[in-house]
C-alpha cells in the first residue's frame, strides 16, 4: 500500500493543476493561482513521501514531469495567456486590434519549453545538487503570480513588458545556468547559509507584498543564482 501514497500525492498535483486551468478559463486567476500553490505543495511531498518511505521508481519519476507540464506548464500559460489579454485593452485600439492581439498565444512556448526542461532533468546527472536552468515550478509561480503583483506594482501592467518577461523566463528554463536548490540535507547553518538568506528575504518580501511578493522572491532567487553559484564554484576549484 505505501509504494502507491507518493503517486496518490502527485495526482493531487496533477487534479490541482487541472483545477487551476479551468478556472483560469473562466477568469478566476486568483483561484488558479492558488491551485497552482497547492500543487506546488503537493510536488513537494510526493519526493518526501517517497524519499522517507524508500519507495521511489522510475514511474514514480514519469508521473511526476506529467503532472508538472500541467501544473507548471499549462496551468500558469493559462493564466497569463487571459492576464496579457486584459491588459490588451490597456492599449490603444489602433494597436490592439491589429497583429498585437494573437502575441498573447505565442506563451504557449511555455508548456513545450517545460517539457523539454522535465525531460532534460530526469536524465541529468548534474542536477543532484542544483538546478540546470529555471525549474518549472519557480517558473509557473514567476508567470502565475504576475497578475497579484499587478495590483500592488503598476509597473506590473505594462502589456509589453509581461510579454517580454513571459518569454526570457520561458527561455530560462532551456538554459545551463547554475541555479541552488532548496532541498536541506541538514540544518546546519555554513552548508545552507544561501538558503537561510533567500528564505529570510522571501518573508520579509511576502509580508509586504503577499501573494504578489512571489514573482518578485523568483526573480531575487534567480539573481541569488547568478551571484552565489559562479562564486561557490571558484571556491570549490
């Protein structure tokens, strides 16, 4: 029985995903966006569960990138798909009736650029330690979440700069930078002293913002990234 909990966990993740699409769909982006939260939550227990019960499987592993493409690739394109054509009507009519309306389509790159980030990471050896390239849930809470940060940073509302963040984050996840993990082997404070800073920064980001805070932690988490990582590793040679 316990060799089936962890992908009882991931089709959770899986139906959340779901859920977020069809209300996404139907304008409720901020439901969705929670349906993307939870199965973010639910991604994450599925490894603990299997991990602690010592059941872990390569099925496991391809149920796990199916249901990611949907949480984390279909479900938050969704969102910003129906985020980006609202803010189409923020543009004049002589621009947004002509080819600028069909843009929004062009995030669909997302799921595909997903898949192909899923595909490539079950099958990299490297990516024990840390992350090769944006993950895809870091990615969908980027993408997923814009609409509540729109609320509380005008800037946020600009139709050309979503578009054009939607797609530098979606070519992100086919990069090769070095990325740190979240993933504690230990609590002790000199091996996961980067951690503890970027969850200290989260907190205080998300007191102020809250949900709209979480597009803002990815973009310090990838900043984080580009800074700590090089450095660690000249250390390390």
């Amino acid at each position: 029985m316990k060799k089936h909990i962890p992908n009882l966990i991931t089709c959770c993740n899986l139906i959340s995903g779901c859920f977020a699409i069809l209300f996404a769909t139907r304008g409720l982006l901020e439901v969705a966006s929670m349906m993307i939260l939870l199965a973010a939550v639910f991604d994450f227990f599925d490894g603990f569960a299997a991990r602690m019960l010592h059941v872990q499987s390569p099925m496991g592993v391809d149920m796990d990138s199916l249901s990611d493409v949907v949480s984390f690739g279909v479900a938050p394109t969704t969102i910003v798909f129906v985020f980006l054509t609202q803010l189409l009507g923020t543009l004049p009519p002589s621009i947004r009736e002509g080819w600028v309306r069909f843009l929004p389509f062009v995030v669909f790159v997302v799921p595909a650029f997903s898949a192909v980030r899923l595909a490539r990471f079950n099958h990299d050896e490297r990516q024990h330690e840390e992350f090769r390239g944006l993950a895809t849930p870091a990615n969908a809470l980027f993408i997923g979440f814009l609409h509540f940060s729109a609320k509380s940073i005008p800037l946020f509302n600009n139709f050309w700069l979503m578009f054009i963040m939607v797609l530098v984050f979606a070519v992100l996840l086919l990069t090769d930078i070095p990325m740190f993990s979240l993933k504690f082997k230990n609590l002790h404070f000199k091996e996961n002293w980067v951690r503890y800073l970027f969850l200290a920064i989260a907190v205080v980001l998300f007191a102020i913002f809250r949900f709209g805070a979480l597009p803002i932690i990815i973009l310090v988490y990838i900043l984080t990234s580009l800074i700590i990582i090089p450095f660690k590793h000249h250390i390390h040679v």
